[in-house]
C-alpha cells in the first residue's frame, strides 16, 4: 500500500499505518454510506479517516494507470486550499492501495472538525438564529472561492461546515473535496452561478444569495437571480428525474 503523510504528522507514522490497516475492526463508524467514513483518537485528537469504496472494472484502470485516485485528490485539494486561505479540516495522510494492473481501495485521513451546522440546517431551519447573516457570510465565502478561480463541483448543501467564531462571525470549512477545478483566470459569470445552483431550489434562499452575490460582483441583482433560478430549476429537476428512474428500476427504495 503507497503512503503520504503530511510532515507535521510523520513522527505518528506508525500510529496512522495501524489506523488505516486496522480500519475494518477498529475505529467508531460515523458514516455509513456510498463510502465509509470512521472516526479514530490519534495522540491528542481524533481523526476522520474516509475509505473509498472499490471502483469498478473500468476505473480499476483508469485510477492505477491514468488518473489520481479520489484519497490523493482529497489530500491535495486539501492542502491547496488551505494555501489559498480556505478552511477544510486538517489533511494528514492518504493511502493507495494498488496491485500490479489494477486499483484496489484508498483511504483519506483528516482532522475531524465537529462543526455546528452545515448549509442544509439553514435549508431545513427557516428560523435558525441569525439565519441571514449566515446565508449572506456563506455568499461571501462562496464569492471569494470563485475569485480566486476554485470551482468546488461538489457545493452542496452538506459539504461546507459552518462554526460561529464569535458574534455574529462565521466560518466556513470545505469537506468531500476529491472534485474540484482551480482556474487560472477569472470564472465567468455562468460558471460562478452553475457552481451555487446545487445548493437549494428554495427560492427565498436563491433570492438572498442572489442580492448578496450581486452586491459582490457588482452586478444588477436580476443578473444573478435569473440566472440562478433558472439552474436551480434544471438541477432540481433533474435530481428527482434521477431518483425516479431509480425506483422505476429497483435501484434506490421509496420513502414515506
């Protein structure tokens, strides 16, 4: 299995390997899903160890000969951000698991950030104290992610953490970060607003992003919230279009 730990943590290079090798039989689960994620104490801290679920046939070879797997990506993206001034939880390690001629599975270790909300609270919690303020800080972290020409392709509702840091201050903590592009010139309007358009159909909550966006951007409110509304719309649609192909073929159980 090929490693990487970051410098700050190679004298725990011991304390990670057994992590990662004994990741079935130990650690506490914290998230059960597509991939596995466990929560593990090491020294003083506990870490946030993500297993990436086995590839298919194709992707085997794709990720042993032609593409960086998703735990080195998470690494990587990790520690560009954080060069960049964004928050994501600390990266330590990732590891590769490869055979001769194919891929196997992949691990990527972080610090796990207990956060006090995520975007989708304030989806679900109309009312959740300083609701607004929190949605137009969130707009101005999402506005200097496109200034410095990073495209988060996974900007969803669950993926940013959000910590209050004193009054009326929030900060914001990027997670899932194996898909992103980071741009070397300016994004486009289009781009900026595909990139929010996952993040609710609500359209309140677009209206809010939109006028604070725009004060951002300098730019009449009516050209980002058109726009907005209209790739909300396409990727709200197609979201339950998915969904409903899946039922239809047995592929994702109904709920009440």
């Amino acid at each position: 299995m090929n490693k990487t730990i970051h410098p700050e943590f190679l004298p725990q290079t011991q304390e990670i390997t057994h992590i990662i090798e004994n990741f079935d039989t130990e650690g506490v689960l914290f998230i059960d899903g597509r991939n596995k994620i466990k929560l593990f104490p090491l020294g003083g801290m506990t870490v946030n160890v993500k297993s990436f679920r086995i590839p298919n046939i194709v992707n085997k070879v794709v990720y042993r000969f032609f593409r960086k797997s998703k735990a080195r990506r998470s690494y990587e993206f990790a520690n560009i951000l954080l060069k960049k001034g964004i928050g994501t939880p600390k990266p330590i390690a990732y590891f590769e698991n490869k055979g001769p001629f194919s891929f196997r599975d992949s691990y990527y270790m972080s610090e796990q950030m207990e956060a006090d909300l995520t975007f989708r609270q304030l989806i679900e919690i109309p009312d959740y104290p300083e609701h607004e303020i929190i949605v137009r800080q969130f707009t101005q972290f999402t506005f200097k992610l496109h200034e410095l020409g990073i495209e988060f392709l996974d900007h969803t509702p669950g993926n940013t953490l959000i910590k209050k840091v004193g009054h009326e201050r929030y900060e914001f903590f990027l997670v899932d970060l194996n898909r992103m592009n980071f741009h070397s010139g300016t994004m486009t309007l289009k781009q900026r607003v595909i990139n929010m358009a996952k993040l609710t159909p609500e359209v309140w909550l677009v209206e809010l992003m939109s006028d604070e966006y725009a004060k951002l951007y300098g730019k009449p409110y009516d050209s980002i919230l058109t726009p907005m509304l209209k790739y909300t719309q396409y990727f709200s649609n197609r979201f339950y279009r998915k969904r409903r192909i899946k039922q239809k073929l047995g592929l994702k159980k109904r709920t009440e």
